[in-house]
C-alpha cells in the first residue's frame, strides 16, 4: 500500500431514512358497503450501520464519499398492509476503527471484532394505519399517523492501527528499514527526517508457520503530546499496540535520555501507554566494534531497568534475537 492511500481520518454526514406514512383506508368489497377500517402501517426508514471489515486496512475507500444516505420506508396500503422498510445503508471500515461525535468530540464506538455491527443513525418508525385507532366510539377513524423523520449526523472515523507490535522512536532512527527487513512491507525509506509520514504495517514470519504483526509509526518529536510535528495523528495508533519496540541509533548522543524523551511523550499522550510490554533496539550496531559495544553495554545495564538488544537492519544482525524476544513477550 503506497503512503497516499493510507487513510486513517475521514468525516462523514449521516442521514436515515424517514418512516414510511400510515394508510387511511376503509375496507370496500362487493357486499361489504361499509367495512371497518384496514390502513396499513408504514415501513421503518432505513438506518446507517457501520460495519467490521477485517479485509481493509485503511478508510482510503471513504475518502472520496462523505455522504452517505438511508432510503424512506414506504407508505402502508389497504388491507393492514403495512410499507416496505428503507434500504439499510452498510458504511464498512477496518478494525480499530473509532467512531466520534464530530461536534462534541465524544466516542461513540470503538470497532474492534470481525463481524461487527453499529447503528449510528437510525431510520424513523413508520406510522400506524387506521385501523389502530378504532373503538366502540369511533368504529371508522379517517385518519393515522405520519412516519417519523430519520436522524443527520455528522460522525468523524478514526483508525487506531491494530499491530502487536509499535515501532517507537525518533524520525530517521531506523524504523522503516527494519520493517522492510523482517516483513515484505515496503516503506519508503529516505536519508532524511519524517520519512515517514504514514503508519506502515508488516507481517513478519517467525519459527513454525507462526507470526506478528509490526507497525512502523511515524517518528516522535519533543512536544508531540501537544501536536508538534505530526502529533497526535501518529501517537494513537501506538494505543492498540499490545508491545512497544523503541528504536534508538548507537550513534546517538545520549540513549538513556532519547529513551526517557520518548517515554514522556507517551505518558503525557496517555500514560495507560506506560503499561505495555516495552523492549529497546539499539539500531545501526554495525557502525560498532567488540570494543564500543561491550563499554556501551556496561553502561546501559547501569542506565535501563527495562531489556535491550544491538541490531542492525542493513547488516542484519541480532535480527532472530530480536523476533525471539518479542515473540516471547506478545505470548507470556
């Protein structure tokens, strides 16, 4: 999937359909001159549902189709029959798709399971015929009740990228490489900061026909909690990520304090963040020798309560380490 056509925020306009009208009728056959009444009701409006799709990956499909409308449920008829209902009208989207109030911000619905479906606008009742209304004092009612109306609204889909794994860390750390290395996934990758500008995901193969999914998140920046660089458009998608793999360059200056930037970020976003699983890849290794890396491992041990490892993406060393120590943390 090229980066132009992953979509992950999209606004949509609602509208059902409107109840179908109750009929005002009084039975007439060849001898029965005055038969009771016999108006039907009117069919239900059809309503807008959204719907699991564990085939797409994106709301690239909704880009271009903003307005979705229900069709109205039909008027009843004589002899109590009652109106068609509005044709339903089915919006799908991917898993981990959440639904908001574009108004007020609230959460509607958070889609999660496959199969899934949400009524977010419901088409209007139809009105009751006539004969509803007949009693011992008024035996010939002329008249019934309209249809309600159907409900606009104006919702906001957001796509929270369900991998098992996040790939954190700063822009031109590496990410995007090591996706493209352990997954057929082809990111672009550049010599330059926000490559990335769009979550990637790859399905890496591990041991015995099993596997993970790893998503390459676009790179944090200080002040990205408030909405610096890409800000939150990138850090939810760190939310469903049941491990974090933050990835930090051996040449970097200080790799305890990127670390300790990083972790801030998401704590200030969401600090439930701070309760996954983390491990840290120290990237580029290749650039080290026996010498530097014992010396950078001696004060790492002494810096870091949490597991690390060296890798190199291009070199493609400590590469099976890495998906066994993952593998390991996503199934304890």
């Amino acid at each position: 999937m090229t980066e132009g056509n992953f979509v992950d925020y999209v606004k949509l306009h609602v509208t059902s359909g409107n109840g179908g009208k109750g009929s005002v009728h009084l039975h007439r056959e060849k001898y029965i001159a005055k038969g009771g009444p016999d108006g039907g009701d009117g069919g239900r409006g059809g309503h807008i549902i959204i719907r699991a799709n564990p085939n797409l990956w994106t709301l690239y499909h909704l880009k271009f189709k903003r307005h979705f409308r229900a069709g109205h449920g039909e008027h009843g008829s004589k002899n109590r029959s009652t109106g068609a209902d509005g044709e339903d009208i089915y919006v799908d989207v991917p898993l981990g798709t959440v639904i908001r109030d574009t108004i007020t911000q609230t959460v509607i619905k958070e889609i999660t399971v496959e199969g899934e479906e949400f009524v977010v606008a419901e088409g209007g009742m139809g009105g009751r015929g006539n004969w509803h209304f007949k009693s011992s004092t008024n035996q010939t009612p002329r008249y019934a009740q309209p249809g309600v109306e159907g409900t606009q609204h104006d919702i906001t889909l957001e796509l929270k990228v369900l991998a098992d794994v996040g790939l954190v860390g700063f822009p031109n750390a590496g990410k995007s490489t090591l996706l493209s290395v352990i997954t057929a996934a082809k990111p672009k990758i550049a010599d330059y900061e926000f490559t990335t500008l769009k979550p990637n995901l790859g399905i890496v193969k591990y041991r015995d026909f099993k596997t993970f999914v790893m998503a390459d998140i676009p790179g944090i920046i200080e002040g990205a909690a408030e909405g610096k660089g890409i800000g939150h458009r990138f850090l939810r998608h760190i939310e469903r990520n049941s491990t974090l793999l933050f990835l930090i360059p051996a040449d970097a200056a200080d790799i305890k304090k990127q670390y300790d930037i990083l972790l801030d970020e998401l704590r200030r976003y969401n600090p439930e963040l701070l309760d996954k699983e983390r491990l840290i890849a120290i990237s580029k290794c290749d650039m080290l020798d026996d010498e530097l890396k014992e010396e950078l491992k001696v004060e790492l041990d002494q810096q870091l309560q949490i597991p690390y490892i060296f890798i190199s993406s291009v070199a493609q060393l400590g590469l099976q380490e890495l998906k066994d120590k993952l593998w390991k943390m996503l199934n304890e």
